[in-house]
C-alpha cells in the first residue's frame, strides 16, 4: 500500500483538486484507492455524497476527516485493503498533518507559482522533513506547481523553479494547467473521464479539445507522482 499525502499549510492551493485528479487516474489504471479527506471542509466526501444521490458509482473510496487520535489507526488500518492511500489535508500546521505525513510514502505540495505562495510551500517542506527527522526517515516530497499558464511558462513560474533547483528543493518537471475542467468536476460532481463522455454530438471542437488537454495533463502529472513512488521502492 501506497500513502500518497497532499500537504500545504495554506488553504486554497490546490490539494484537493489535486487529490481527486489522481485518485481518478490511479483508478482508470486498474489499481484501488481510498481517499481520506481530512479537510474540515469535507469537499471530496461532499462530492462523493452527491455523486451517491445521483445514483452515480464512484471508483474509488472517500473516507470522511477521522478525530485527531484515530488518524494513524485509520491509515495503518487500510493496508492490505486497498493499493493506494491519498490523503488531502487540512491547510493548516496540525497533528492531524503530522501524523498522516507520518505514514506518507509520498508528500505532495500543491502551490501557484507566484511569489505569494512559495513561502507558505516552504513551510510545508519544513514540515515533512521535520516529521522525517522525529522518526528517523525519509519522506520523500515534490512541489507541485499548480494552476500553471496553459499558453506559455510565466517568468514567475521560470523564476521559482530555478529558485527550487538552486536551493535543491523538489519540483514535478510537469505542471498541473489551469483548466476549466478541473473546476467543473467539482461543481457537477462528475469525473474528467465523465465530462468528456457526456459531451455528446454537439459539442465544439474547442470543447472536446479543452477537456482533452485536461485529461492529457492529469495523467502525465499522475505519471510522474507513481515515477516518484517506483524511484523509492527502487531506493
């Protein structure tokens, strides 16, 4: 079992958009995942109640935020049972976050690349490689830069991965597209691989494209989080 752990001290980065794009590809791939919402707000156990009332399947699990003592029972709890294990948590420095990083195979940073959001990524690098060293061990983590220009790469997107490079900080080569789909699946409780199905004969090529491109980006952004997770069975 894999423990994959979408971390940020800052709310609004991303991580639960994130979270949902890979436990969708990881799923389409043939492996189980269980996703463990430990964001106060619940959104992907909210998005999966409204995909139950609308007598949708989801294939994948969503496990509502557990109390702050029962996290690393509920982790360890699933081994065996299931493939994958994300987490999405809270935008907060908590217990909660120590612990599940605790179990993390893979830390994941979600941030825009701008200047305003690279010192709250900091702090969450600080985090993991704090909560390493308090066990002994090594918790493999990677930036990822989200909400990114479709057209082109900003000077502040080139900026900060220079910054990160210079500074030997991690950063997944691919960056995940600001796209209108990603928005979407929230508000329609629906799956990329869904939106593209439900489209139908009248659609524009402009749309079909767009929702193309998403799902192109999602999966290469989820090849290279499992590339990650293979180089530290490797090690």
């Amino acid at each position: 079992m894999y423990v994959i752990a979408f971390a940020n001290p800052k709310g609004g980065t991303g991580k639960t958009t994130s979270a949902l794009l890979l436990a969708e590809q990881i799923a389409l791939a043939g492996a189980s995942v269980t996703i463990l919402d430990c964001d106060p707000n619940q959104n992907l156990v909210e998005w999966g109640h409204k995909r139950k009332i609308a007598g949708r399947k989801t294939p994948f699990n969503i496990l509502p935020r557990p109390d702050e003592s029962e996290v690393i029972e509920i982790i360890d709890g699933l081994d065996g049972k299931t493939d994958y294990v994300i987490i999405d948590l809270e935008g907060t420095a908590s217990q909660v976050v120590t612990f599940a990083l605790s179990r993390a195979d893979l830390a994941v940073i979600p941030l825009e690349p701008n200047s305003v959001e690279a010192p709250h990524a900091a702090k969450a690098v600080q985090l993991v490689n704090r909560t390493g060293k308090m066990l002994n061990r090594n918790i493999p983590y990677t930036l990822l830069l989200n909400r990114a220009n479709a057209a082109f790469q900003t000077s502040e997107e080139r900026e900060l991965r220079v910054e990160t490079t210079d500074s030997h900080v991690k950063v997944l080569p691919v960056s995940l597209i600001r796209r209108a789909a990603y928005t979407k699946i929230f508000g329609e409780a629906s799956l990329l691989d869904e939106l593209r199905s439900s489209l139908g004969k009248r659609a524009g090529e402009r749309e079909i494209e767009q929702i193309d491109k998403a799902i192109l980006n999602a999966r290469e952004v989820a090849q290279k989080l499992m590339d990650l997770l293979e180089q530290k069975e490797a090690a």
